[in-house]
C-alpha cells in the first residue's frame, strides 16, 4: 500500500511505477534528506506540535537508518518511488504509529526542494574547491614561465610576442570570474523552502527560522508558492558550471593545437594521454579532447532544464522531478573534468625553444617596429605602410625584420637607424609592454603574487 494510497481503490501499473520512480537517481540525496527531516521533527517536537518523546523517538530512529544506509544495510523499493518515501516508510516499518507523524505541516514538495538545495550547496563547495586547486597550479606554472615567450594569436595567426605566464594569467582571470560566480549563486540556494508544505504553507505553528538555523541556512524563503516551485538555482548552477566548461573547453582546445607536431609546444604527460590502436607513433590528447566534449553535455543539460521550465504553471508539477538528473550529471561531469585537467596541466612539459621561435616567425614583432618608426616622429598610418611594405619585401625574400640589414630598412625609409634591432627584439616586444595587464615580466609577477594572495584569501 502506498504512503497516499487512502483516495485510491486500485494500485498503480508496475510499468508505471518503474516510468514515475525517481528513487533510482535521487537516492543519492538521503543524506540531505534525513538530516532535514530530523530538523523537521526536532521543531516538530520543541513547538508541541507532536509530542517531544515522539520527536526524540524519530530522531533516534532517523540517525539509526542513516547508519544503515551507509553501511549498506538498505536496499530501497522502487515502488515507494523517492528517496523521502522510502525514507518514510522504513521509519514507519521500525517505529509504526510515531513515524506516521513526520510528514505533519510538511510535503514533499518543500522537502525535495530542501534536500536539492541542502545537496547542491554542498556540491558548489566542492567544485569550488576543485576550481581554487586547478587555479594553485596554473599561477604555479605561470611563475616558472615569466620568461617564456611565445606567440600571442589572433585569427589563430601568430600576432604580437607573449609570454607562457601571460597566456595562463588569461585563464586563472576566467577561473576566478568561475569560482566567484559560484559563490553568488550559492547565496540564492542556501535559502530554507521547508514550511512552503504543498504550496500554501500550513496551519500548524512551525518555527522555520528554527529549521533553517539547524540545517545552516541563511534565509527562508518568503513566499511559498516560489518556495516549492522554483529551481532558479539549479538552472543558475549548470549555468555557472556551463561557463566553467567552456573555458576548460577553450584551453583543452589550445593543448591540443600545442601539443600537435605543427606546434609542438607542449608535450602532455604519458599518464594523460592514449595511444592508436593502429598507428604506432601516435600520443594523443584524448582528456583535453573529452573534456571539450563534455562541455556540450554540460550545455544540454542547461537547454533541457531551462526548456523543462518554461511552460509549468505555479507551484509544483512532477515534470520538475526531471531536474535531478540534469543537475547531478551536470555535477558530475565538472567533478571529473576539472581535476583530469589540473593534473594534466600540472604534468605537461613545456618546449620553450619551440614557443620562442614560433614567436620570431610570423612577424609578431611588425606592431613594435612601426611604433618604432611613430617614436622617430613618423605618424602612425605612414609608419604602418611602412612596415607593411618592408614584411612583403621579406616574406618575398623569404627573410624576417631581424635580418634585414640597415641598407635594405633604409631603402625603404631613410628614418631607419642601428637602434631599430633592439627594439624589435621578441624579448624587447614583451618587456616593453609593461602596462598593467601586460606581459611584460615585472607586470606578471606583480599579477602571480596578486593571485597568491586571492587564493589564500580563499576559504
Ligand atoms: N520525487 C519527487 C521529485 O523529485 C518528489 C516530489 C513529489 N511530489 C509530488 N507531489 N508528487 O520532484
């Protein structure tokens, strides 16, 4: 007989049972779910609105299933469909009568929303801490490499010298942009929904700031209504996480060209790469691939939740079970990706010859000779042809600007002098850029230590 079985005369389908059951996805919310419930049943007792022995009886029994279940003593029943009534009927099948008066002043409508709030602040925590440790290692990194230089691309051309610091400095910007999206959106879940009830809250006289402090929750939610019904904050964490994905996808994009023999400016660790099944010579960058791919997993889980909103009329409608799916896969995916990637990025060799020279090729230092030739008092759009005229002439004399010699710069411009070599030096390029947000050496260390100190401040 089913928790609500009373209005009903016949038992429901065993397909049916199977299409509707949550229990086989949400079970990894009993935790969250007993720990409310024994806040719920404290207050329960403390407002007289059951007697406290009873309170204290479903309490202890309560504490005596969560050991249970995590010395995997249970197996649940699909037919009592979620994790809240098979937590209920186990407590009714142990202490009969007195665990009939859990559910007073409560449904499952505010309790599934408790427990997906309680689950995912607890997740935010830990993806966050993921995020901080994936941060650790690329400042660690960028350290080592204030004086790498590479080139810096636009178009996937190469464009102006970088260094390898200044590249990864780029990245712990979207990490931190990451990490504090998550921090906001962990404010707007740790909001208490429990004493919504259905959706118009109850008669009986709860004391839900007493719940909320119990379960460590800042605020309670002021309308029931939205209490029961809103899933903002899961659609707002897949969201963040959607984010977080693509710059992991952007950078596991970049490995992947760098690690490839036309770059060949890193090489990944033998531990977080494969070889061919076929082809004997290949290493290939199969996690920065996956990562990339699962990015779009991440993303159709926003799609599928947002889309699954869109037309419920208030409050609670059971399409809403399909959050918890999209959510812990969401979840999921982000607790496998980001270390895979840290501990790939912590392991990789980095070829420095090979960035230098890629940076000496392609011109990338053509912007610092004509600011050269605007510093000898040349306006900019003449000094800009200039230049263009002399990267034609070498790239017909299959040369670059360094090994011009002076008669061939003078015979297109008379201003040209000895002290343009130095100046468009690939070193010279990167050093002279010192403005903050620079590459220049002095620029990234200041930026290191800057980020040294976000990440201790990090809790
Ligand atoms: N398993 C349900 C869910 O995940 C719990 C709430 C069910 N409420 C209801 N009125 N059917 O949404």
């Amino acid at each position: 007989m089913k928790l609500w079985g009373g209005r009903f005369t016949k038992s429901t389908d065993s397909f049916t049972d199977h299409f509707h059951s949550s229990i086989s996805f949400d079970s990894r919310m009993y935790h969250e779910d007993i720990t409310g419930s024994m806040a719920h049943a404290a207050m329960l007792g403390k407002q007289g609105i059951i007697p406290k022995e009873d309170s204290d009886l479903i309490i202890k029994t309560l504490q005596e299933i969560l050991t249970d279940i995590e010395n995997g003593h249970i197996t649940f029943d699909e037919k009592a469909e979620d994790i809240h009534m098979n937590v209920e009927s186990i407590l009714i099948s142990r202490i009969g009568d007195v665990g009939k008066r859990l559910h007073t002043g409560r449904s499952r409508n505010d309790q599934v929303a408790l427990d997906t709030r309680m689950y995912t602040k607890k997740e935010i925590k830990a993806i966050q801490a993921l995020v901080k440790e994936l941060m650790t290692v690329l400042n660690s990194l960028a350290e080592k490499h204030t004086e790498t230089i590479m080139p810096g691309y636009t178009h996937l051309q190469r464009a102006q010298p970088v260094t390898l610091a200044h590249h990864l400095l780029a990245y712990i910007e979207m990490f931190k942009r990451d990490y504090d999206r998550l921090a906001d959106s962990y404010k707007r879940t740790d909001v208490l929904p429990l004493g919504s009830g259905a959706l118009a809250t109850t008669t009986y006289p709860l004391d839900r700031e007493f719940v909320a402090k119990q379960l460590g929750f800042s605020a309670i939610t002021q309308n029931s209504m939205d209490g029961v019904s809103d899933r903002d904050f899961c659609i707002e964490l897949v969201s963040d996480l959607s984010i977080l994905m693509m710059h992991l996808s952007r950078f596991c994009e970049e490995i992947i060209l760098w690690s490839s023999h036309e770059f060949r400016f890193i090489e990944l660790d033998d531990a977080y790469s494969t070889g061919s099944s076929i082809m004997p010579q290949k290493k290939n960058p199969d996690m920065a691939e996956l990562i990339r791919g699962k990015t779009g997993r991440v993303y159709g889980h926003l799609m599928g939740f947002l889309t699954t909103m869109k037309g419920l009329p208030l409050a609670y409608n059971k399409d809403m079970q399909e959050d918890k799916e999209a959510l812990f896969d969401a979840i999921d995916t982000i607790k496998m990706c980001v270390p895979v990637f840290t501990n790939m990025i912590a392991t990789v060799t980095v070829r420095e010859h090979n960035m230098l020279e890629a940076a000496k090729g392609g011109f990338t230092n053509a912007t610092d000779a004509a600011d050269w030739l605007v510093k000898q008092g040349v306006p900019f759009r003449d000094a800009h042809e200039i230049i263009g005229k002399l990267v034609l002439y070498c790239i017909q004399n299959n040369t670059n600007l360094d090994d011009l010699s002076l008669e061939e710069y003078k015979a297109i411009s008379p201003v040209f002098d000895e002290s343009v070599y130095a100046a468009i030096s690939v070193k010279q390029c990167v050093e002279a850029r010192n403005v903050i947000g620079g590459p220049a050496k002095s620029v990234t260390t200041m930026a290191i230590e800057a980020n040294k100190a976000y990440l201790r401040s990090l809790v």
